[in-house]
C-alpha cells in the first residue's frame, strides 16, 4: 500500500485547502473593507461639522443641524394653538365648568399605551386644570396591566379625575368592539349629564352612541 492515496486522506488534504483559501478571502475582504469605511469617515466636507456621520461621502445631518457639511443650524419656530377663547366670540365660550366624558381604550396606567393613551391621558390633566371635571371611561373595562384597576381608579380621584372601566357583559357571540360600543351608548344613556364627549376613531366605541 506505500505511495497510495487513500480516499479519506485525499478529503482531508483538499479540506484544508479549501479552508486555507477562505481564511485568505475573509481577511481580504476584511481588510477592503476597513480602508473603505476609512476612506467614507475622511472623505466627507468638513468632517460634517460635528453635526452628523459620514457615509459613502455624504453627511447626514442631526435633525438640529443641515447643508452639505451640517454646518447650518435649524431654526424652529414654536408653535402655539389659540385657546377657545381667542378663536371663538364671547358668547360661544361657556362660562362655566363643562362636564366632559373622554371615552378611549388607552389610558397611562392601567395598561402600556401608545400615542392615544398618551394623548388622552395630557386632554385629561388639561381640561382639569382649566376647571373643568372630567371623567374618563376606559373601554377595556375594570382590567389593569400595572397593578389593581382600583389603584389607578384612586390615583386619578386624587387628582380630580374620575375613572370608570367599561361594563362588559358575559357575551362570547358577538364582537368585541361591537360590544363596547353598544356599552357605551348604555352608559352614555344611564349618565346623560355630560356636556361633551370625546371619542378617538380607533376601534369604533362612539359608533352607537353617533347612531
């Protein structure tokens, strides 16, 4: 068998081959591409004034800053939105305390909100604090994600909020949003002495009481 080659000692041989020549082909390209993010980070105007990062040549920008070397500052003007009482004649603006009904499946506390929740929740402050009382009724019912719903039900009378979790009946036949919505309207129809009612548009809970 001397000056034979075995199959298996063949496989190893062309392994370690085939092996080697990778390892050369990933520093290679290892290194190419070291010099190039080298060549992007030195090649852009100005450095980007320190304002930005440099990509294949281009600044991109801080949304603080802009132009072609992020050297210009952006300057952005504040916006404010009129109160009622500047947009609308004397007489349109009530004088008194309006009883207001925010109606919304997303409030902070009880559950991890998103943008309504987080919206919702500052109409709800703000209207307080313009002197109005405000009751929220929270359309995923007396349910809580951070603690009892009682505990957030307190928190909120604390600050002159009053928090009220959606009835919801024991019925599986029929949809969920549907459900809350009819709910709505009966709890609407049970407490009629509110002057205004917000709804948000997601999942539906103002379309029987607007029928």
């Amino acid at each position: 068998e001397v000056g034979q080659c075995r199959p298996s000692k063949m496989r190893a041989l062309l392994l370690g081959v085939v092996a080697t020549i990778c390892s050369a082909l990933v520093a290679l390209v290892a290194t190419q591409d070291s010099n190039d993010f080298s060549n992007q980070i030195t090649t852009c105007p100005n450095a980007c004034s320190g304002n930005g990062e440099c990509v294949k040549s281009v600044c991109l920008c801080l949304s603080t800053h802009t132009g072609v070397d992020c050297s210009k500052q952006v300057l952005r003007q504040k916006h404010e939105f009129p109160s009622l009482a500047d947009v609308l004649p004397a007489e349109a603006v009530p004088s008194y305390r309006l009883k207001v009904l925010i109606v919304t499946t997303e409030f902070v506390g009880p559950v991890s909100n998103g943008g309504i929740g987080t919206a919702y929740t500052t109409l709800a402050h703000t209207l307080k604090a313009a002197g109005h009382m405000v009751t929220v009724l929270f359309t995923m019912g007396p349910v809580s994600q951070h603690g009892p719903f009682e505990d957030w039900v307190k928190h909120y009378a604390d600050q002159g909020i009053e928090l009220v979790g959606l009835y919801h009946p024991p019925i599986r036949y029929l949809p969920r949003h549907m459900l809350e919505s009819y709910e709505v309207c009966r709890f609407l129809r049970d407490r009629p002495e509110f002057d205004l009612v917000h709804f948000h548009d997601y999942q539906g809970a103002g379309y029987y009481p607007l029928l």
